[in-house]
C-alpha cells in the first residue's frame, strides 16, 4: 500500500498552493466570490475528464449488482460524508434496499457531525469495518482520498482486491503522485485549492459531482429510471405522491382521481402503477412481469408490445 509520510505530502496535488489566491485575505468581498466562481468551474472539467473510468466504473458496478452484489463507499473526513450522503440518497430517489448502497466512514456515525480525521491514518480500520458489514467478493467498493494517501481508504482498496471484489478508486491527484490498488481508477485532478489544502472545496465538488454520475447511472442501467423519470419510487409522503400523480400524468395521461386508484392498487409503486395503466394488467401480474423483465418498464413494455412468445 501507499502509505506516503507526511512531510513528503506536500507534492501532491491537492496540497499545492494556488497561485491565483495568494493574497485571499486581503481581497474585497467580490473579487473573492469572483475568484470562487472562477476556480469551481475546476471540478466540472476534472469530472468530464474522468468520464471513460466512470463510465466503465457504472457498467462493471451494475453488473455485479445484478448478481447480487452491493455497493460500498469507504473515506475518511469530508470524502467518507460525501459516501455517506450519496448512499442515503439511494432508498428515497431510487426505492433501493438501504443495504444496496452503503456508506463507510471513518469513526461511524459520530465523525458526520464532529471532525475526526486521526482515524484515517488506521489502515486495519478500513478493512474491519468493510468486514464488520459482510463485505465479500461480489461486493464492489469505492475508497474515496481526495489526496489518494489515506491508509484507512488504501487498507480497504488492497482487502477489496485480496478477495476478488471490485476495487474502485476515487482521488484528486494523478495516479503518479499516489498509486492506489484498485481495478478502476478515477482520477479528477481539480488543481490546488484556493484555500491550501482544504480538499471539502473543489476537490469535494468534483467528488459530490462524480458521485453523482457514478449512482444516477448505475441505477439507469438497473431500471429504476424510465426516460428521465424516477419511476422506481414509493409514495411514502405529500410530496413524493405529488410527484407519482405528475409522472402518472405526463407519462400515462391519467387523472389525478385514476392515478391515486392506481399507486393504491399498487401498493404506493409507480412503477407498478404505469405498468398496470398501460397493460391492463392486475398488480400482481405487473409486477410478474416486471420481475421477468430485470425489473425494467421499458423491458416490460416492449414485451407486452411483442406479445405471447
């Protein structure tokens, strides 16, 4: 593993001082919302940069999540909450299990609210607590280090490769500047930041940003996405049924008194209810079908448009 001491940590990318801030705290106010709004168009170029790991990053997740496999995010600080967040996103956007997509954290639950960033430099830690959630080798695992250096993410990656998992890395630094075990490597190389060092800047956009292609995608191609819809949602409150009887109408061209009858029918799925709506189908036969279909409405559609084999 890459274990890079800290006095030498200085060379990587992410610590450098940025040029372009060096009198930060003398500028007027609007020169340094200015100088902001320059420097985090940063994080959009490094991410589109990253589109070919990315891209074969979501591909190779969604394979081993149809195998039953889950997916884990593993970091430390402000990388470990970015994890977090984006796996608590899951269940509400997409209606997946909460054990599907998982976030890892340095310190648990604690370190969210309260800083605790010593417990990155625990290797050993990174691997107990994948192990303490059953990680195993059809499972795939992200370790996020915005300096590509951290030994809790880097113990982690190794387990992950040591088994047969898939290894994803995610890092702001080229690879030459902190090689990371893994099988894919995403590398969004936001330059130094503004404040130096202070990685919850551009580097956490771009990672908040990739994050969010990496697990808007997966699910794509797990077909909890019809068109550009959140098809694969539950009505669970006022705003999440607003929007079913908006999809209800726009995609199937239902009354509001129609579509109620139908996420009732339904059990609160939307999914389920378009699929009833435009097949004639009872639920229980929609949601056959569905099952038969890898859970995709397009799928399914397309069967019933193809008729009995």
């Amino acid at each position: 593993m890459n274990n890079v001491p800290s006095a030498d940590r200085g060379h990587l990318l992410t610590e450098q001082a940025n040029p372009l801030s060096v009198d930060l705290d003398v500028l007027g106010t609007e020169a340094l919302v200015q100088l902001f709004c320059q420097e985090d168009l940063r994080p959009q170029q490094a991410v589109a940069a990253a589109a070919p790991a990315l891209t074969g990053a979501i591909d190779a997740i969604a394979q081993r999540l149809r195998s039953g496999g889950r997916l884990f995010y593993l970091g430390a600080g402000t990388s470990g909450r970015l994890g977090v967040l984006d796996a608590a996103e899951c269940p509400p956007t997409f209606c997946s299990d909460p054990n599907l997509v998982q976030g890892v954290l340095a310190g648990g639950a604690p370190a969210l609210l309260r800083s605790s960033e010593g417990l990155e430099d625990d290797a050993a830690a990174g691997i107990t607590d994948l192990q303490a959630r059953g990680f195993g080798s059809g499972d795939c695992l992200v370790g996020i280090a915005a300096g590509g250096t951290t030994p809790y993410v880097l113990g982690g990656l190794d387990h992950a490769r040591q088994i047969g998992a898939l290894a994803i890395a995610m890092a702001c630094v080229p690879a030459d500047q902190a090689a990371m075990p893994c099988d894919i490597d995403i590398r969004l190389l936001t330059g130094p930041e503004l404040l130096t060092g202070s990685t919850r800047l551009k580097a956490g956009t771009a990672t908040k940003m990739a994050l969010n292609i990496l697990s808007t995608g997966v699910m794509v191609r797990l077909g909890k996405v019809h068109g550009n819809r959140m098809v694969d949602v539950a009505v669970t409150n006022a705003k999440l049924e607003d929007r079913a009887l908006r999809i209800l109408r726009d995609l199937a061209g239902v009354s509001k008194e129609r579509g109620l009858a139908l996420l009732a029918a339904a059990g609160g799925s939307v999914k389920l209810a378009l699929l009833m709506e435009q097949s004639g189908l009872d639920a229980a036969q929609a949601r056959q079908l569905l099952l038969g279909q890898g859970s995709s409405l397009r799928q399914a559609l397309a069967q019933l448009a193809q008729g009995p084999q």
